[in-house]
C-alpha cells in the first residue's frame, strides 16, 4: 500500500541517482530557535503496527470476559506484578518494567485510512476512502516532519520512514509526509510502494555502475544545470527546481551521500551476526535494528511500519486480522497473529530494541511509542478473527524518560470502551513533542502563512519520571 514520489523528489532522484534525499534534507536554521528544552529524549522511534493491533489479544487481555469476545490466548504475568500480556509475548513479558502500557487510547473513526491520518497528524478528516487518501500538499504535516522542521540542522535527516510508507495500490495514504509544509521536511522514505530488494534492503547504496566518481561528476553537471537555471530565471523563466529552492540542500544530499558515517548508519551489514540474530532476520528485525542505528547516528524520528509482502506481490497490513480468503490463502484471524508476520516477530524484535538501546545507554535519551490505527473488535468474527474498532486500542510507551511498569488507563469488562482516562490521538502526539522537547504551543504556518498549533492535545506528564 504505498506511493510515488512527488515532482520534486523525482528531480532529486534523477539527479543523485534515485535517492530523494535533496527536499528531505532541508532544514531552517530558525528551527533551531523555536525548539524548547524540557524534554529528555534526543530521539524517538514510532512502530506503526498498521492495520489495527487486537488490544483484548495482546495487552488487555479480559480473561473473565465470555467465550466470543475472551482471547484464545491466555494472560501471563510478566516482571511487574500486576501487569499481564498474552502468553505470545513471552519475551515482551520480561520487558514490562521498562514499559508504560496505554489502555485508552480512543478515537471515533474504524476506517484505516482516518484513523492513520488522525493518529498520525492528531487531526480529523473524515472525508479519507479511496480513491481521496492520496496524500497532497494540503495534508496537515505528520508528527515525522514536524520533528523535523523544530530539529537543528544535521548531516542526517530529521526524519526516516522504514522500510516502506504506508500505502497500497500505488496509493500512498495522506499522513505519512509533510503536506503543507513543503518536501523540505517529508520524511526520507528508503523504499516505494511494494518494493523488495536484496538480502540488505535498508542499505544505502549508490546505484550498480554509479561510483563515487561518478557521483561527484553527475553533481559537476547538475551545478552546470542549476547555473543555467540561474540564466533562464534572470530572463524570466523559471524551471521546476526553482520554486522548490532546493539548491543548497542538494548540496546537503551530496554529503551525506559522501559521507562515511552517514552512508555507514544505514547499513546494518556492518553488525554483528549474533545482534541480527537477536533482532530476528527478517524484514522487521531489520527495521527495528536500523531505526537503532539511525537513532545513534542522529536522526530525530524514526517510523517503522509494519507491512507485509505477500507470495502474489500484495502488500498487506497483517494487523488487520479479520481472517478469512485472500493474499496470504484461507487463513483464520488467530492463525494469522500467530504468523511470522506478526505476533513472533513483533515479540523478538521489540523486546531486543529494548535490550539493546538499554545496553548502549541510549534508553533513557530514545522514546519507542508501539501502536496503529485503532484496535479491533470485543466480538470475535466468524472467521475467528476480530474488526475494525477505533473506540479503544492499546499503545506501548517506552524510553525517553517514560517511567517503567506502569498501566494507564481502564477499559470495560470486553476492552472495548475506555473507562478511565481516554487517550486522544492528539494527547498521543503532544506527549511525543513533550519527550522530544518541542514546545507544544509551537506554530507552524501553511502555504497561505496561515499559523496552525501543532497540536492541540495535552501530554501525558504523569507517565515521565
């Protein structure tokens, strides 16, 4: 479910050989001025289980409740006591004291394609349903590309999306880039919609045949390029690059191209084989120990989203487990959690993030906020799976100066409506800027120069000390 580049980008490839690093490099030097102190993390990363992560099956599992609704799986005790999660997380159990578990998080929409835009941008947009979730210039900015335009200027992006945005269909959904705010701040995007390559696929690397030299000869001749642009403007023309600005950056682009310990940060070859084993060798293991090694080298956010490519090329939200016929056979929805597309992966690879941001010290400085869309029905369906259901959803805070082993929150009996202390998308994001440091009264401004608060929810302040 993902996308094509937009004009801009298109040029950056052409010129530094199918990387859109030039718009996404970009970055204000007023930034720098507006970010506010406060916050204790340097970093955050952002695992978006798309499709809709089942809370009565995973972290609110209601063991009393009727046979139905009551989880096929059962609830274990983990290193907190009084803190249980499915027994397909034995490994996320022993975790639980570095972890804030969110149980009320809400919102009014079951449809994927507003509930990735509001938990995304902390703004509603009902009017989302294909063909109209193509993501435009009009979109309110995702909490990726705000973080980048209040992040100081650095040799890596603010941003990285990993492995592929979210999208289907050659569509990619609005929320996932910076809209108004321009492709300056658009989150750098390692793959398009559905492709797979290579056993290294988050590897930055320059293209067969395209060497160092090369690249530095194609950049002579996108200098010649731009100083006959230059020319043209001076007699009253004006060429697509131009009102994109982006000469400057693309020089930024070229260096980090260059530059061995930007390039290396994207290369997980360059770890052990015992650490990849430990993240699990697979799509998401890779992921979650990339966005580790981008974090260390600087960048701000990192968004990994959790898909799945199919045996016939379909690219599936897996966490939408309603079970039944399609790309992955007749499968039921608990047999699909119990997947190497979901549940397993998702217990080894986060609980070694965990581990291995701990062991490197770089926990405390680095929020990992787990959750998607919405949750998914009380009822299990006929196909032994659960629906859509955004009125209550479990998310997984950690790191960051989060305070470890504590619940937030209530659900009823069936975990299917809040009870206590609701969660709004927008309390999500402002407790994001709030770790982050980012003033969450700061202003951003559209293509009119109108302002716009960057959030108007309140931060969970409770959960930090």
């Amino acid at each position: 479910m993902l996308h094509r580049r937009d004009a801009m980008i298109r040029l950056g490839q052409a010129g530094l050989g199918g990387l859109a690093l030039p718009g996404l490099l970009q970055a204000e030097q007023a930034a720098a001025a507006e970010t506010a102190s406060g916050g204790k993390a340097k970093s955050c990363i952002l695992l978006y289980l798309w499709g809709g992560p089942p809370q009565q099956d995973m972290f609110d599992l209601k063991p009393q409740a009727p046979a139905g609704i009551r989880s096929l799986f059962d609830p274990v005790d983990t290193v907190v006591p009084g803190i249980q999660l499915s027994d397909q997380l034995p490994l996320m159990a022993k975790h639980t004291d570095k972890m804030a578990v969110v149980r009320s998080y809400t919102h009014h929409s079951n449809t994927h394609e507003v509930g990735v835009y509001y938990s995304l941008t902390g703004k509603i947009n009902d009017t989302l349903a294909v063909p109209r979730n193509q993501r435009n210039r009009n979109d309110f900015p995702n909490v990726a590309s705000v973080v980048s335009k209040f992040a100081p200027p650095n040799v890596m992006p603010g941003s990285v999306t990993i492995p592929r945005p979210i999208g289907h269909d050659g569509v990619t959904y609005t929320g996932t880039y910076s809209g108004f705010l321009g492709p300056r701040y658009d989150p750098m995007e390692l793959k398009t919609p559905g492709e797979v390559t290579g056993p290294a696929p988050h590897s930055i690397e320059l293209p067969d045949g395209l060497t160092t030299t090369r690249l530095q000869a194609r950049f002579g001749l996108l200098n010649l390029l731009e100083q006959e642009d230059r020319m043209m403007q001076k007699h009253g023309h004006k060429l697509a690059s131009d009102k994109f600005g982006i000469g400057h950056y693309r020089q930024q682009a070229f260096g980090m191209l260059t530059s061995p310990e930007a390039h290396g940060a994207f290369d997980i070859t360059k770890e052990p084989d015992t650490m990849r084993d430990r993240y699990g060798r697979n799509e998401y293991g890779e992921s979650f120990l990339l966005a580790r090694r981008l974090v260390e080298a600087g960048v701000r956010l990192v968004t990994v989203v959790w898909v799945y490519i199919a045996p016939d090329g379909n690219v599936l939200n897996v966490w939408d487990n309603h079970g039944g016929t399609g790309s992955l056979g007749k499968i039921s929805g608990y047999a699909m959690l119990k997947e190497k597309y979901c549940l397993p992966p998702l217990d080894l690879a986060y609980s070694a993030l965990l581990d291995d941001l701990d062991q490197r010290g770089l926990l405390d400085e680095t929020l990992v906020v787990a959750l998607g869309e919405f949750g998914r029905t009380p009822k299990i369906n006929k196909d032994m799976g659960r629906d859509h259901w955004g009125a209550c959803q479990s998310v997984l805070l950690a790191g960051g100066g989060i305070r470890g082993g504590q619940i937030y929150g209530e659900t009823d009996k069936q975990a299917a409506y809040v009870t206590k202390d609701p969660v709004k998308p927008e309390d999500m994001i402002a407790t994001m800027y709030h770790a982050l440091g980012i003033p969450n009264d700061g202003v951003i401004h559209d293509t009119q120069k109108r302002p716009h608060r960057i959030t108007d929810g309140e931060p969970l302040v409770g959960l930090f000390g």
